[in-house]
C-alpha cells in the first residue's frame, strides 16, 4: 500500500498566488468601477443641468400656452369684434403652444427617467467599488496568515488567534485607508494638475494673462495637495518625533484631539528629557496616546482626556484617563464582531512587545483608567 506525502509548503504557495492573482484581479475590477462612475456622475451632472433647463422651459411655455389659450377664448367671444386673420393667428399660436409644449414635456420626462437610470447606476457602481474593498480586505488577511504562520507552532498560534486575526484585519483596514487617501485625495488632484497643466501649455500661445491666472491656480492646487500628503505620511510615522522630540509630538495630537473632537486634553510629563528612549519605545509611547484618544473619541463620550507621562527610576509611568462612559472589562472581546475590543488589544500587545505592564480600571458609567509601567531603554539598545 503506498503511501502519499503532501508537500503542504507547495500547496500554500500555490494557493498564495492563486490568492494574489484573484487580488489583482478585483483591484483592476475597482479601479474600472471607479473610471465609470467618474464617466456616469458626468453624465449625470449633464443631465441634471440639461433637465433644469428644459424644466425652466416647460415653465416658460406653461405660462405662454395659457395666455394663448385665454386670448383664443377672448377671441372666440368677439368673433364680430376681430378679423379672420385674427382668429387664425390667435388658433394657430396656441395650437403651435400646444404642440411645443407636449413635446417639451415629454423630453422632461424622458430626461428624468435618464436620471433616475443614472442615480441607480452610480449607486450599483458604488456597491461594487466597496465590496471590492472588503474582498480585497478579506484577501488580504488570508495572504497575511499563508504568509506569516509558522505551521510548526500552530498549537500556540490557535491560543491568540482571536488577537492575530484581530491585528491582521486592523493592518488591512490601514493600509485600506491610506490607499483610499491617497487614492481620492493626492492621486486624483495630480491627474488632476496633468490635465490642467496641459491646458496652460496651450493658453501660452493664445492667451498669455489666462495662461498665467491658471497657473497661479495650479500653483494652489499643488499647494494643498502637498499638504494633504504631508498629513498621511504624519499619520503612518510623525517627522515630528525626530525632529521635536515625544514630548511635542504628543502635545500636537492632543492638540488636534481637543480642536476637531471638543474634548478637554490635559498632558503632564516629567523627566522625560533626562533618560534614553529608542525610537521604536518612543514610536510606541506615541501609538499607545493615540490608540487611546481614538478609542475615546469612537466610544467613550468623553469630555476630559488626561495623559500623565512620568519617567522615574528606570521607569516609564504612564496613566491615561477619560471620564467616559466606560466598558465592562470581563465582556471585552466576547462581542461576535471581529473589531470589539481592538484598541485594547492593540495597547496591551505593544506594551508586552516592549517587555512592560499594562493595568486597565474601567466600569460602565465610570470612565476608562490605564496605568502602563515599562522598562527605560539602556544606551545604545535598540529594538529596531
């Protein structure tokens, strides 16, 4: 009897390619999903101008159509008063109204069922751009898991597998994000400026003070494009923190926290300046405050946001507080939902990768406290 041996390292990365050739494939169908409804919202914007004019139209002849109509019935009732030319001229207009006036109206219903079509069309376009979104999103944690797992441990892997599939789908939905910023923001302004720029190399031989208005407006448009690239790239890795330092970095998010969102911050440190922090440990630190502030912006109706930073015997000491309306500890992570609870998660795993402790005090109705104490980095360690 003979015996079969499955190569399981061939089969998965047959199947990882098999995976990343179906991916490619809907991020082609996404990106012509896009293109039409780029064409169908112009085509809708036409119509919709088109059937505001024949609307205005039909309005205009409404109004001319019952005037005839009123001196036709004038004229009917002093036929010895006018000519026949008269009564002819004054059947014949309204006649002529009439007919005009149908046909107006028929183009007016024709357009608005063009446009009824064409909302319908943009909102299937929508619905398949977004499915594709998510099948890539889906995709993506599976190549992530075919590509990451160390079969020879599974054992220990099925024991956080609720925390891995937790922060592989977190990484997905960033990348997600930034490749939907750049995608609708940068992107689209830069194809965008080809266009525009095209335009004035063909205004400069026909009309120079135009050529030059353009410009200035292109110069614009470059302008705050730069500055929403600027942003994303703040939001994957703040320059700030090499350039100013934690400390800065931290009070320039708490900053925007208490501007967009109306939440009180409060920010104390001391001694931080003194002791040694790589950049992955202060990269952490950062992305442990801003973790936070997000989980209490999305969840906690929080008006008061109070980070304590304190670095005392080769020691970090953090305290972060809200007076939200906090969450049942022992119910975190039963939720169905895949998301429940991540931000947590997301904490609690970064502070253990730094060999520190996490202690989290919260009740409903009670706000939400974390004490975090980890390690101070010794000179010339690095994690990188």
């Amino acid at each position: 009897m003979s015996s079969i041996k499955f190569d399981i390292n061939g089969i998965i990365n047959k199947t990882v390619t098999a995976i990343e050739e179906g991916k490619n494939e809907i991020f082609e169908i996404s990106e012509k999903a896009r293109d039409e409804k780029k064409t169908i919202e112009s085509q809708y914007e036409s119509v919709r101008q088109e059937l505001k004019n024949v609307i205005a139209e039909v309005d205009r002849l409404e109004i001319k159509e019952k005037a005839s109509r009123k001196r036709l019935l004038e004229v009917s009732k002093n036929i010895k008063k006018y000519s026949e030319s008269d009564i002819k001229l004054a059947y014949d207009m309204a006649k002529d109204l009439q007919i005009e006036l149908s046909v107006k109206r028929m183009e007016e219903e024709t357009l608005f069922k063009k446009r009824k079509e064409l909302e319908i069309r943009i909102r299937n376009n929508k619905d398949v751009i977004e499915r594709a979104i998510n099948l890539t999103s889906k995709i993506g944690i599976a190549l992530d898991f075919l590509t990451n797992v160390n079969y020879e441990k599974l054992n220990d892997m099925e024991q956080k597998s609720n925390l891995a599939v937790k922060i592989i789908q977190a990484q997905e939905k960033e990348r997600q994000r930034v490749s939907r910023e750049i995608h609708d923001g940068p992107a689209q302004v830069m194809a965008n400026v080809v266009i525009k720029a095209d335009y004035c190399h063909k205004l400069l031989d026909v009309d120079r003070e135009k050529a030059k208005e353009e410009l200035g407006s292109l110069k614009s448009v470059v302008r705050n494009s730069l500055r929403d690239i600027r942003k994303i790239i703040y939001d994957l890795l703040p320059m700030s923190l090499n350039d100013l330092g934690l400390v800065p970095t931290i009070q320039r998010l708490l900053s925007d926290v208490e501007s967009n969102y109306g939440v009180k911050t409060t920010f104390y440190d001391d001694n931080l300046d003194s002791v040694y922090l790589s950049k992955i440990k202060q990269l952490t630190i950062f992305r442990i405050v801003q973790e936070t502030a997000n989980n209490m912006v999305k969840y906690s109706e929080a008006k008061n946001f109070v980070v304590n930073i304190v670095a005392n015997n080769g020691e970090i000491l953090m305290s972060i507080f809200d007076d939200g309306i906090g969450f049942d500890i022992d119910k975190l992570g039963d939720n169905k939902d895949i998301n429940s609870g991540f931000g947590i998660y997301s904490i609690i795993e970064r502070v253990e990768l730094l060999k520190g402790n996490i202690d989290i005090v919260s009740g409903e109705c009670k706000g939400t406290k974390i004490n975090i104490v980890m390690p101070v980095d010794e000179e010339g360690e690095n994690y990188e």
